[in-house]
C-alpha cells in the first residue's frame, strides 16, 4: 500500500469508529426513520431538544409496582379477587423491605425525563402505583407510604369517585397536595381497544378535566385498563396530550416505549422476600 492510499485509510477508521459509538440503534435492527419527541432542554434555553424517544428501549427498566386494593381478604372472595387484594400487613412488610433495600420512589415526570433526557435517577429507583382509587388506598397505603418518606401514582377512575369504598374528591385533592400523583384510568375503566371515536373524549378527556378541577395541577398519564393496549390507542391519546402510559407485563412497543411502559401486578399472597425477588428478576439492569 502507498503511502497516500494508508494515510487515507488512518483517516476513515477514526470517523467510523465516532459514527458506530454515537448510534444507539442496535446492529441488528432494521433501517427506519427514527420516532422523535421534542422535549424542554434541561437548562434555561430556548432551543428544544429533539430525542430519538427509541432509544427508551435500550435503557434499563425502572421497577414499577401496581397495587389495586389494600385490605384483608374476605372467605367468599374468588381466587381471581384475591389476586388483586393485598393484605395490609403484607403491604406495609413489602414498603418496609423497599426502603430498607435503599430504594427510593419516582415518580412519572423523572421517568419521562429519564428515558427522554437521560436524567439520572436514584440509585434504586422504584415506582409505585395505584389503580382504581379504592378508599383503602388512602386509609391504609397513603399514610405508610407518608411514614417511610414514599411518594406514589394513583391512577383514579372517575365514576367512581364518591362512591362507597372509593375516595372521594376532597381525598384525591388531599393525595395531590402531598406531593403524590393523580392521574388518568379512564372513566368506567373500558378496555381501549374497543373504544369507537366518541368514547375517547368520554373516557380520556372528560376524566382528564375532571381530575385537572379537582387536583388544580395538569394531569398527563395515563394507565390502560387490564393493562391492555393496541397500537390504534397510541395516537388517540396523543391528540389528548396524554405524555406517557402504562400498561402491565407484556412486551413494549419498539416504536412507542413511552405509551407502554410496563408495570408488575403484586398479588395478594406474595410475601415481601417473593415480591422482592420477581421485580427484580422482571426489571433486570
């Protein structure tokens, strides 16, 4: 090789090696337009700061934990029931286990920043989650989540509210004003993928608005009833200004990781150690 061919050789390598390190999309993944949200800057600049929101799914998993109601189980509840009915002594043994374990609780601005930005998060992030707004949840979860210094989502169905055990509206207020996040679970908790076009404004917008009167503060997430989502919900809770959503445990979508962020279900008889071990295991890195 002559000495000018090599020089020209020296200078390429450098360049494909800074084009290969400054790609976070994986070898193996198919050439597409990236998917893209414009996002404040984190300093005080007027210039937004454009992030390829699929890089979401290269980064490690936040755990996030769904509850739905805190209290004793009755005899002639169901197998099913009881799955989603944890025991308040169980409960107050798992928050205990997170907090002695050094975890410390997120809530959904740092997440969105995090898989947007790259904000850091603590060393042992966790999120903990709150469907269906069950009284017990502010009776029993709220003041134990107060006493280890937690703070929570409550996903909060609107027809609901005021209803015998559910919280009512000076209680969801109350659980703002703490610090903790309400957010949107629909209005009578329909699966979304059967929604047609006028179930949308009833089931996303008009519970959105409500929840905005009565907490004062915007509401800008959303949980999937079941957990269940198709591709067709995403666009439609765009158009409301939804920011990010959560689902359950199935795969997240490549395209949209913001509107499938996957959450895990504790059961009513799993023990502390248990619930530890399987979030773990479920949100490995």
């Amino acid at each position: 090789m002559n000495m000018k061919k090599r020089n020209l050789c020296l200078a390429v390598v450098p360049l494909m090696l800074l084009i290969s390190c400054g790609s976070s999309v994986e070898q193996s993944a198919p050439v597409e337009t990236p998917t893209v949200a414009i996002v404040p800057a984190v300093k005080n600049d007027s210039t937004p700061t454009v992030v390829n929101t699929r890089s979401a799914m290269t980064m490690p998993e936040v755990p996030i934990l769904c509850y739905h109601q805190i209290r004793e189980w009755k005899g002639n509840e169901s197998r099913g029931v009881k799955d989603m009915v944890v025991p308040p002594a169980s409960f107050k043994s798992q928050m205990q286990l997170l907090a002695d374990s050094g975890y410390q609780t997120v809530l959904p601005d740092d997440v969105y920043a995090y898989l947007t930005m790259g904000k850091p998060l603590p060393p042992k992030p966790v999120m903990l989650t709150f469907d269906d707004s069950d009284r017990d949840q502010y009776t029993i979860a709220a003041p134990e989540l107060k006493r280890l210094g937690f703070k929570g989502v409550f996903f909060v169905m609107t027809v609901s509210l005021g209803r015998s055990i559910y919280m009512s509206k000076e209680e969801v207020k109350t659980l703002s004003d703490e610090g903790h996040v309400i957010a949107a679970h629909t209005w009578d908790h329909q699966n979304v993928k059967k929604y047609k076009d006028g179930d949308w404004d009833k089931q996303i917008a008009k519970p959105v608005k409500q929840l905005e009167e009565i907490t004062g503060k915007p509401v800008e997430y959303f949980a999937y009833p079941f957990g269940a989502w198709n591709k067709a919900a995403i666009p439609e809770l765009k158009k409301y200004n939804v920011k990010a959503a959560f689902q359950l445990s199935t795969p997240r979508d490549s395209t949209e990781p913001l509107y499938t962020i996957r959450r895990m279900i504790v059961p009513g008889d799993w023990s502390a150690p248990t619930m530890y071990r399987v979030m773990k295991r479920t949100f490995k890195g």
